[in-house]
C-alpha cells in the first residue's frame, strides 16, 4: 500500500527497504509530496521509537506483528 494511506495505530512493515516492522504512532505530510512518521519498532528486543521519512508512492505493508 502508498504510504499516504497509512493511519496512526497501523502495524506495517517496510516492503521496500529492509522488512523492518514498525507501528505507525504519528503520521504527517511533507508539503510537496511525502511524510514523516513517528514510528515504534522493536530493536535488540527492545522498543524504540524513531522518525522516519518517506517519499510519496513508497510501498509498505500490513504487518502481522503485534505491538504492546
């Protein structure tokens, strides 16, 4: 799915770049195309939180992973 269709709270996983998991925390548009996202992922089993942009029509996925 484009990333402008991704929604706070949404699992999704990276289908582009790497498969990394994450839980889209917030979502904001970049003026000219894009956004930037708060985003929750679980590294070295442990949870950080970091941000992340993306340009407009980059693919992501719905992931099955779940998120505390």
């Amino acid at each position: 799915m484009p990333i402008e269709s991704v929604r706070c709270g949404d699992p999704i996983y990276d289908a582009d770049g790497g498969c990394q998991h994450y839980k889209v925390l917030e979502a904001r548009p970049i003026p000219g195309g894009g956004v930037v996202m708060e985003l929750e992922c679980l590294h070295n089993n442990q949870c950080q939180v970091i941000e992340k942009s993306f340009p407009e029509g980059y693919l992501v996925g719905r992931s099955t992973r779940h998120f505390l």
